[in-house]
C-alpha cells in the first residue's frame, strides 16, 4: 500500500511539474465505481491471515476479476491497457499457483526474511516452490528499505499505468470516456421498443414521395 502511494505521489509532482492541475481530476467520468471498491475489499479480506489458503486464493481471483472488468470498462481513458496488463499477468499467476509465489531472494532484498512466510503465507502469498509455474511472472523483484517490498513485473506495468493515468488527466489529456455502445439488432421493430423507434419505418414509408411517372391509382 505504501508503494502504491508512493507511486501516486510522484505522478501527482510529475503533473505538477508539468503544467498539469489536481482540479482537472474532478472533470475525468469513471464507470462502475462499485466494482472496483468491490474488488479492493475482497483483496483486503484475502491477506487476512485467518483465512485458510484455498479460501483466500478464491477471494484473491474474484477480487482481480472485478478490478480487471473496472479497468476494461474504463478502458478508453489513457494507459488503460497498461493496468489491464498487469492485472492480467498477475491474475494469471496466482489462478495457476493458487496464490502468489514469492522469491526469497526477492524477500531478503525487501530486508526481510524468508523463513517467515514459511507456514504463514496468506490466500495471496506463499513462499516459492520447485512446484511453481510462470514464476518470472511471480512476485520477484525485490526494493530495499525504507520501501522493503515484492512486487511483480504485473506490478510494474500496473503502476506505470497507474501514474501515466493520473499525469495525463492532470494535464487534461483523459478524452471521453464513453462506455460502449449497446448492441442492437438493425432493422428489428417488434413490441419491445418504444412506439417513436417501432413505428419510425413506417412513417418515412409514407411521408417518401412518389418516382416521378407513377401513381397512386396504377395504370
């Protein structure tokens, strides 16, 4: 938590620095609030240490779900693709491993110890095994103190999204951010739209004038 604000902190100076304004924030349209806040209580609740593993790998899976369908809903805005990159990376590991697997190089670089997360490792987190795939993708990259985190190259992609996404509404570069388009079927008029769309056919039939040589009443 304390990289992601971190992370947030610098793009807001690199905003700044750049001619950018906080108030153009105020201006930016995001869709499904409530999927994303969903998904961020469900990933709070799967670090909790009570849990057992394959409970919290579950609550871990549909809390990146419902943060992934936030950013693919919200995908127009800029570096969009970014965050849903490393969702996807991220996601993918842990559905694989039931959990994210951690170096233990990459724990000793944070400044901490690998045999604490041995017996202790949450529905997120477990010490890294022979067991493990797609561990390039696991968390391996290891920031000293005073930071002392493991993040993943999903991570990276995710954060850079991140701050390119808040220093690019700064500067007021966010677009529209439409959602998009329902699809309907052309041409369809049947009882279930509204009498100004079922009947619109019809009236331009009528009101279309005759080809000239014709008429009404035939020959």
């Amino acid at each position: 938590m304390i990289l992601v604000l971190i992370v947030i902190g610098l793009a807001v100076v690199a905003g700044l620095l750049a001619g950018g304004s906080l108030r153009r924030l105020e201006q930016v349209k995001l869709h499904w609030w409530g999927v994303a806040l969903g998904g961020l209580a469900l990933q709070g609740i799967s670090l909790t240490s009570s849990l057992d593993p394959p409970v919290g790998s579950v609550l871990l899976i549909a809390s990146y779900a419902l943060l992934l369908a936030f950013a693919w809903i919200n995908r127009r805005l800029p570096a969009a693709w970014l965050v849903i990159a490393g969702l996807t990376l991220n996601i993918l590991v842990i559905v694989v491993n039931q959990g994210m697997p951690v170096s233990a190089s990459a724990i000793e670089t944070a400044g901490a110890r690998a045999e604490g997360l041995v017996g202790t490792g949450t529905g997120k987190h477990h010490l890294m095994g022979p067991e493990d795939t797609l561990t390039p993708f696991a968390d391996v990259i290891g920031i000293p103190p005073p930071i002392g985190a493991v993040i993943s190259i999903g991570d990276v992609l995710l954060y850079a999204g991140v701050a390119i996404l808040v220093v690019a509404l700064m500067l007021g570069r966010s677009g529209e951010n439409r959602r998009p388009p329902a699809r309907r079927f052309q041409g369809y008029r049947g009882k279930h739209l509204p009498p100004e769309l079922r009947f619109a056919g019809l009236a331009h039939r009528r009101r279309a004038p005759l080809a000239e040589g014709t008429s009404g009443t035939g020959p």
